[in-house]
C-alpha cells in the first residue's frame, strides 16, 4: 500500500541543468547556422505600439523559434533567382535583338555598296526608274551599262556579261533574278500605306 501510495519524485536538479545545457547548445548552433545560411537577411525591428494596432504581432511571429529566419532566407534565396532568371530573359531578348539588327545593318550597307559601284558603272544614256538594264565588264576589268541584252547579240555579246538589274525608284538596284520577290515587297508596301490612309481619313 505504501508503494501504491509512493510519490514519483521530481526530476533532481542536476537533471534540469543538464536539458537546460541542451537547449542554450541548441540555440547557440543554431545561431551559427543562421550566421552563415541568413546572414544577408533583414528583418524590420519590432515596434509593439505601432504593429499592434495593425496586427497581433504573436499571429504573424513565432517567438524563440530559430527557424522563422532560416524560412526566410529561404525566401529571399528564391526571390534572387527569380529575379536573376528574369532579368536573365530580358537581356537575352536585348541581345537577340542587337545580333538581328546587327545583321540587318551589314545586309543593308552590302546592299548600299553593290548599288554603289552599279551607278559608277559607265553609261551612254540616261537610266530611268523602271527599267531594266544589262552589265557587262570589257576585257580590261571595266564595267558598263547596255539596253542590249545578251539574247540581243544573238546570245554572243561583245563582252563578258554580269547581269541585268532594274533601277529602283529609290535609286537602288534589284537583280532580275529578284524581280517577283521585290514587286511583292513593294506592292504590300503599298498595301499598309494604303491602308493606313484609309483608316487616318475615316478618323478624321
């Protein structure tokens, strides 16, 4: 009966010291992690008379709880990269953009410096957007200018021909063998502006 009657006796206090050790150890490596794994975190110091009347700051705040900071350098962590990843996306779509204009801008003074040399070609009459004219090179390197095409020296022309190209109204020069793909250029051209015309005249 004494037995059943005995008291269990309280834990001795060599016994409280011990978890109490524990837990400080806990605390202190816990520390250390959060030094190395938060360290770059901020946190907004609490001002009780001001959140409290916004929030209860014991909802959103888990006191004495080491791993709210390491959730929130986790947090942060995430944001980098996704911030890193978009910005990244961006500036691809910059460069892509530079390499086609870059690429634009080489075809463009190709284009400029071919039509160049076609117009200090030699010629005995006057060119008239429009038409169509034959180059030929001499034997001695020189370039000219004919309204005869080959088929017209009975396909055994004089000189050595280069190809025939239609001057522009723009003063540039279109190779026959581009002739469809430049009237098709040019007659949607001319369908916008058109178009655009129309609707800036209902506007109006």
């Amino acid at each position: 009966m004494a037995d059943s009657e005995a008291k269990i006796a309280p834990p001795s206090s060599a016994s409280s010291h011990g978890q109490e050790a524990d837990k400080l150890l806990l605390i202190e490596k816990t520390d250390q992690l959060l030094t190395g794994a938060a360290g770059g975190v901020k946190t907004v110091p609490s001002n009780h008379s001001l959140t409290g009347q916004m929030v209860d700051p014991r909802a959103v705040r888990r006191h004495n709880d080491p791993m709210d900071l390491v959730e929130l350098a986790r947090a942060v962590q995430n944001a980098d990269k996704f911030v890193y990843a978009t910005t990244s996306g961006k500036l691809q779509v910059i460069v892509d953009t530079i390499r086609s204009l870059q690429d634009q801008a080489r075809r463009i003074l190709e284009t400029s410096k071919k039509d160049n040399q076609l117009h200090h070609a030699a010629c005995n009459f006057s060119k008239i957007p429009g038409k169509t004219y034959h180059l030929y090179e001499r034997g001695d390197g020189s370039a000219y200018f004919s309204m005869l095409a080959p088929s017209d020296w009975g396909g055994s022309p004089p000189h050595t021909f280069l190809g025939s190209y239609r001057l522009e109204h723009d003063q540039s020069w279109t190779p026959t063998e581009q002739l469809d793909e430049r009237s098709r250029d040019i007659a949607a051209i001319d369908r916008t502006i058109h178009s655009n015309s129309a609707i800036g005249y209902i506007n109006s």
